[in-house]
C-alpha cells in the first residue's frame, strides 16, 4: 500500500494534519500549501492523490511549553510543562515528527493552544485557531 506513513510515536491526543504543495490542492491563491486532517495511516492528498514527499507529507505538530516550577520537563532555564499533557516528561523523539518552543507565536498543537488560550497566553495564531474551531 502507499502513502506517507504516520510515525508509530506520533501522540494520538492530537488530530494530525498533512499537506500537500500541489498548486492546484490550494485553497487561496495566497496559501502556500493546501492543509488536510488525516484520519488514518498511509494517507495521501485528498484532492489530487498524490502520495509523494516531498509535496505530500505530514505538518510537524509543535508544542507550548509553559514554565512551571514542578513541571516535569527540567531545562537551562528551569522546569516546563508541554501545555496540552502536562505530565509528558518529553519534547520529542527523532521520528515523531513533533516539536516544542517555549513562544506561543510559534505553537500549532491544537491541545496547546487552547491549554494556553484557557491560561490566558493569547497569540494571533492560537486566537485564529480557536476561531475556528
């Protein structure tokens, strides 16, 4: 079977999302890509078909991190929280295909931004993807 494979360590709490960078998939003119929940392995561009990385693959999902004093992520600048699981004890691994800022300008975890929004850490991107919802 073909099609991009979603890494087996992805987290499952939140909804991942692919792209595909066929011009004719945009939504806008302006967009510089097409973006696609993806609801199962091996998926490939709902509008054209295509199957192929580069042009076809899955959207890194970055975290919030939030400091906290007993957070159980510890860094150089003290002790974090990922937002949406506030026990992950980890950023990312080499293949999930996930990442973590400490800039919530930066975050597009759905489960972080509302976390944040919740919190009162209101950014233009979260503002937007809340709006959305």
């Amino acid at each position: 079977m073909t099609g991009i494979v979603i890494p087996s360590d992805r987290t499952t709490a939140q909804q991942p999302m692919g792209y595909c960078l066929n011009p004719a998939c945009r939504e806008r003119s302006e967009d510089s890509r097409f973006e696609f929940a993806v609801d199962h392995d091996r998926f490939c561009c709902p509008k054209c078909g295509s199957h192929d990385a580069p042009g076809v693959g899955l959207l890194v999902l970055t975290h919030l991190l939030i400091r906290d004093p007993h957070g159980p992520i510890k860094g150089e600048l003290g002790r974090f929280k990922v937002a949406c699981d506030t026990r992950r004890a980890y950023l990312a691994t080499f293949t999930n295909l996930e990442a973590a800022t400490a800039d919530p300008s930066i975050a597009n975890c759905p489960g972080c931004l509302a976390a944040a929004e919740k919190s009162g850490i209101r950014t233009p991107q979260g503002a937007a993807l809340l709006a959305k919802s």
